[in-house]
C-alpha cells in the first residue's frame, strides 16, 4: 500500500491543479481567451480526476479490466461536459 507522504504529494499536486484552474477562470474572463481557458480547465479536470480515481480510489491497485470500466465512465462524463458547455454558449 502507498505511504502517507505520497498521499500528501498528491494532495499537494491537485491543490496546485485547483489553483491553476481558478487562474484560468481569470484568464477566461477575456473574450479572446475563452477557449484557451476552457481547454486548459478541461484538461486540469481529467488529471485532477486521474489521480483522484488511481491513488484515492486505489484503481491503481485493481485489475486492468475495472480501471477500463472506470476510466469509460470518466471519458463519457468529460464528453458529457464538453456538450453540455458548447450548447451553452
């Protein structure tokens, strides 16, 4: 099983990942830097989802074919937000 410190690592990385994604709020604020910011929120959200699902949800440890069954969940999900973000606008 993973130690304590590389929890803590990860918690510290998606606390950096979280930061990122409150500046590219700000950047998203322009006009001309809407998708840039959207994009870059996007992909944050997928690592940030990784990580989150492989050590906190211990997926790393399980067997191939669950991570699969997973990981098609979070792709349809991502898809999901993508549509529902374009009919917005």
């Amino acid at each position: 099983m993973p130690s304590t410190r590389l929890y803590a690592g990860i918690y510290v990385v998606l606390f950096v990942f979280a930061t990122a994604q409150v500046a590219f709020e700000f950047v998203g604020l322009l006009e001309s830097a809407y998708w840039i910011a959207f994009g870059g929120i996007i992909v944050l959200s997928l690592i940030k989802a990784l990580f989150v699902a492989g050590y906190y949800q211990h997926l790393r440890y399980e067997p191939r074919s669950i991570t699969f069954v997973v990981l098609s969940g979070l792709i349809t999900a991502l898809v999901l937000t993508i549509a529902a973000s374009y009919s917005i606008t």
